[in-house]
C-alpha cells in the first residue's frame, strides 16, 4: 500500500529559521513533479531581531517556488522587480525558468506574534520543454482557491485539480495539490486522477491500513492504490503528486534535466550573470562550496544584515 514513509529532517535556511524538510530524500527524489518541501515553522519565540530568520536574495533554475502560509506572512521580492506580502491562504507562485533571484523576508514583528508563523515551500520541477521559459510571477488570492467541506472534511486546493476541483493556478504539467484539515474521525480517499501521490502530515495523527503516522510524516503511495485514510486526532495535511517528469538534477537551489546546465548556473550565479531583486539588491547568499554542499542541502546562513 506504502512506497515509503520519509521522516522530516532538520534544516535551517537563514540565521535562526529552523525548517523541517521532506523532499528531496535519499530514496524518493520526487513525488510526481514536486522535488523539494519544506515546513517552516510554527516560529514560537520572534527573535530580538527579526531580520535574522530572513532569507537572503538566492537565485533559481528550472522550476516553480510555491509557497504557502498557514499563520504570519512573508514579503518576497525578486529579479522581476516583484515585491509581494503573502499571507495565509494565499499562494505564491514564482517560475524560475532559465534563471531568478528572489528573497523572503520577514518584515512585521506583529505578524510573528503568538507563535503563528508558519509556512510551507514546495518546488514544482518544469517540463524540459518550459526549462528555460522566461521567469515570472503570480499571487493568488483565497477567493482564485475552491473549498470544499463534507462530514468532517475541508480542503483548499491550491494547484491543479483533484476531486473534481480545478483553479486558475497556472501549473506546466499534470499535478495536484491541497491543503486539508480533518475532524478526528473523520475518513477520507487519495485521489485518482494523478499516478503519484503523497500525504505531508503536518499536524496530527493518522490511521492507514491499521498503521499509525504522525506529524512531520510524508506517506508516499503505491500507484493504483486507493487507501482509507482515518483521522485519530484533528489533522493538517497537506497532499500532493502528479505525473512524473523523468530524471532530474538538484544541485543547492538549481534543479534541470541536464547536469551541464547545473554547471551554467553555478557559474552564472558566481559572476553575478543571473541579477539580483531590485528592490533588495545590497546583500545575498553566495554559491556554496561544491565539495560541502551536495545535491539538495540547504545554502550556507546568509551574513547578518547590516
């Protein structure tokens, strides 16, 4: 019934934002096209200076950042001149293609109040077709979103199409995609249409085929298995798959289906090819060091902001 079950594993992303990441994993690289996550949060002390748990203009190739918030907000700027606050329920949706830099920052030390910072980031790989595409980005306001509510059971779509839900999310390859929230005792079904399919319990407890799991669990299911999913406990989830796209290299915060092209990024990087947001342009985090940092590791703290 299972493929795998892949136990978050610590990160941190700046000076004091610790993260739990999912994907990528040593023995599952990708659930359909989603290639990274990451759950940050709930932040439950604001540091004495908040600027310390900002994230540092980064660039990226080769696929879509796609953030979404459960509390707090984050202001993100990037190459584009882009500079968009993004709160709960909304969805960020930026597109790499053939090279962006952008940065998150966390700028209002109420929004950090009360422990409600929190925050999921996932990586949408592109088609290699859409590889080098122009870069760009979109928000999405809660209203562009369907909900759907039954015995129990509510859930956000916030890209592509499952249960018969479908939104304006401008996706590149088939892909789904939803935030859920359970009552204990509440049941429910993965859906069909996508042959890739993944369960991120980020609060809560879960039955599945007499098996328990927990927060912090990702359960990754066998293709044209159609499990029962019982909440013991209420639950936030979030579920996501999609078709494969075939091979892809990660390297850092480059993601491409040629290794060479991996190389081109670091180098584009490195002369300072690939430009930085407008509109936060006076420091960013520099290429790491290849032999310290393989495939898939968080970049190095960023310097402290002067």
């Amino acid at each position: 019934m299972l493929d795998l079950v892949i136990e978050a594993r610590s990160a941190s992303i700046s000076q004091q934002l610790e993260v739990r990441r999912i994907l990528p994993f040593r023995q599952r690289r990708m659930v359909g096209p989603f290639i990274f996550m990451d759950h940050a949060g709930p932040v439950k002390e604001a540091p004495q200076n908040v600027h310390s748990l900002d994230v540092l203009p980064h660039p990226h190739i080769g696929l879509s950042t796609v953030s979404y918030l459960f509390g707090g907000q984050v202001t993100h700027r990037d190459s584009l001149g882009v500079e968009q606050v993004i709160r709960p329920g909304e969805v960020n949706w930026m597109t790499a293609g053939r090279g962006i830099a952008h940065s998150e920052r966390f700028e209002d030390p109420a929004a950090l109040a009360g422990g409600t910072l929190e925050m999921i980031q996932t990586w949408v790989a592109l088609p290699e077709q859409h590889e080098e595409d122009a870069p760009s980005f979109d928000n999405y306001q809660p209203g562009q979103l369907p909900v759907f509510t039954e015995k129990g059971v509510w859930m956000r779509l916030i890209a592509g199409d499952a249960y018969g839900l479908r939104n304006d999310v401008r996706t590149h390859s088939p892909l789904f995609y939803l935030h859920v929230l359970l009552e204990a005792g509440a049941r429910f079904g993965l859906p069909r249409e996508h042959s890739e399919r993944a369960i991120y319990v980020a609060k809560g407890e879960l039955e599945c085929g007499g098996q328990f799991y927990r927060e912090g669990q990702m359960l990754v299911f066998t293709r044209g298995v159609d499990p029962t999913i019982t909440a013991r406990t209420p639950a936030t989830l979030l579920l996501l798959g999609g078709e494969p796209l075939g091979e892809r290299f990660i390297w850092w915060n480059f993601v491409s289906s040629r290794r060479e092209r991996i190389d081109q990024a670091k180098a584009d990087w490195k002369e300072g090819r690939i430009i930085l947001p407008p509109n936060d342009n006076e420091v960013f985090i520099p290429l790491p060091d290849d032999k310290s940092k393989p495939a898939g590791m968080p970049p190095p703290p960023p310097e402290p902001l002067s």
